[in-house]
C-alpha cells in the first residue's frame, strides 16, 4: 500500500495496480470488493454455524422417515417394540397381515362370482379380471371399516389395498391357488382333507366359528397359499387361507319372487364363505386393525 492509502499490488493476482481501482491483468475491482466482501469458503461456512442447516435437515428427514414407516407397521404394544419396528422393521408384519386379508377378500369376491354366474372362476387364467368386479369395495361401494370415508376411493392407497383383489400377496408374488369340487354326499370323513380342516374349525367372520353344511347341494374348497417372507414354496412360513365355498344358492320353491331376489341380494354382497387362515402368526382382526390405524393417520392430515 503507497502513502495514500492506495494498494500497488493486486490481492487476486499479486500485479501491480499503479493507482488503478482495477487490475489491467486479472480485472479485479477494488470498488466492487469494496461493496460485496469476499466470500467465505463452505468450510468457513460450516464452521461458523452451517452445520447447525446439516444437523437439523437430518432431524427433520429422520422424523420424516421414522413417520412413514410407522404408518406402514403401526404401533406395537409395547413403546419398545414400536420403537424397534420403525428403526428395524417389523420383521414382515405388515407384508403378513396385508397377505392373509388379501387373500380373504379374494375368497370373499370368489364366494359373490358363484353368486353371479353359478361358477367357479377360471384360477387357470386371468382370474383377477374376473374377480375385480366382485371385490368388496366395488360390491357396497365402501369399505365396512370406513365411517370417517363413505366413498372408498377417498381412501388412502395404503388402506385400499386390503380391500382389492390381486394375485399377489404383501411380498409381491403370485399366490398358489388351488380350487376343487367337495362331494359332500359321501360325507367329511371320505376326504382326508376335508376331515382335517373340519376338525381344525372354520370361520365364517372374525368372531364366528361354523361349520358348513357340506351335506346341502355343491360346494367346493379354495386355497389361496402364500410363499411368506422367504419367497419358497413349501417352507415354514408358507401362508395358507382353506375357503368353503356353496357352489349354488339353494332357493325355496313357491316362495315369492321378491323373497328370492332378496335371498339373492343378501348372498352376493355378503360374500359368505367358511375359512380358516394356517402359517401365519397373526390373523384376520390384527390386518383390519391396521387398516384401520391408516385410515386413522390419514383422516387427521
């Protein structure tokens, strides 16, 4: 710097600046220095308080997560466990609990094609395409769990499909499906089977135990079998869901003709069929509570 205060030498390139307010070598500006100070380097940056924009990102993006994967296990019964299942995972809950109730809703919309039609679907084929349209969504027009939604499209994808039927479990793989006539007039114990699943129990609801009057007209036996967690056949955790389906609905003769349609009516909305679920470590109440508990996140965005 000379006696006047003027610097003779450039900051950026070291030339000299013979008075000028700008280098003639590198076009440094001293007025423009002068206006907008140097800029600080990004360590500089982060050192002088930067880091707090980093620690705090990282928090918000850790309860982001954390939320999302709460929505997808839903709580525990333990504030432990919860904890575990959104830090760990829940070991494939909710891949179980969607598999099993899928493969319920797809009895359920078998049981209201026999209804229709007077037969079975082809489970060769498309069978999706042919069941779809009988799923209970698409039958009532809303989902039983639903009193905050009446329209089910309303709902979250999260909560819809449980009520969809697909051909693929919670994992994304294709069920096993198996379908057969039952000849209930040679009695339970000529089919091992049969004998089996009878002696196990079958249900009609969550809360009801029955067992169908295979001796009354056609029936026919569905299975719906799930690889599980490990994606192999024939395994440990495979998933079974054993669905007791009337294969014609029995009409009284001389009844009224309204009494029919109703008896009709009641048939194909209620989707009624005997089942039972094997394999699984939860079961059809704990996939609907969480359902539930999606709805729930979801109603209070």
């Amino acid at each position: 710097m000379d006696v006047n205060g003027v610097d003779t030498a450039c900051p950026e390139c070291g030339s000299e600046l013979r008075g000028a307010t700008i280098c003639a070598n590198c076009g440094w500006d001293s007025t423009i220095a002068l206006v907008g100070p140097a800029r600080r380097s990004r360590l500089e940056s982060l050192l002088s308080g930067g880091w707090r924009a980093l620690v705090y990102g990282a928090l918000a993006a850790l309860v982001i997560v954390a939320h999302l994967h709460y929505q997808e296990s839903g709580p525990a019964s333990t504030l432990a466990e919860t904890l575990r299942w959104i830090a760990l995972g829940d070991d494939g809950r909710s891949a179980e609990l969607l598999t099993i109730h899928r493969a319920h809703e797809v009895a359920k919309a078998t049981a209201r094609h026999l209804v229709h039609t007077m037969q079975p679907p082809d489970f060769a084929g498309d069978w999706v395409s042919q069941l779809a349209p009988h799923a209970t969504m698409n039958v009532r027009g809303w989902m039983p769990l639903l009193f905050v939604l009446a329209d089910s499209q309303l709902a979250p994808a999260a909560v819809r499909e449980f009520f969809q039927v697909r051909a693929a479990d919670g994992w994304g793989r294709a069920y096993r499906v198996a379908i057969r006539p039952v000849a209930g007039s040679s009695g339970p114990s000529a089919d091992p089977e049969v004998a089996r699943d009878l002696g196990l129990g079958l249900q009609t609801s969550f809360f009801r135990w029955a067992t169908p009057p295979l001796d009354q007209g056609a029936w026919l036996r569905l299975e719906l079998v799930s690889a599980g967690c490990d994606g192999a056949f024939d395994t440990g955790d495979d998933l079974h869901l054993i669905s007791y389906l009337p294969a014609e609905v029995t009409l009284r003769l001389g009844g009224a003709a309204e009494d029919a349609r109703r008896s009709l009516e009641q048939a194909y909305v209620i989707g009624e069929h005997y089942y039972r679920v094997e394999g699984s470590r939860w079961d059809l109440i704990d996939a609907r509570l969480l359902a539930e508990f999606r709805l729930d996140i979801f109603s209070l965005r």
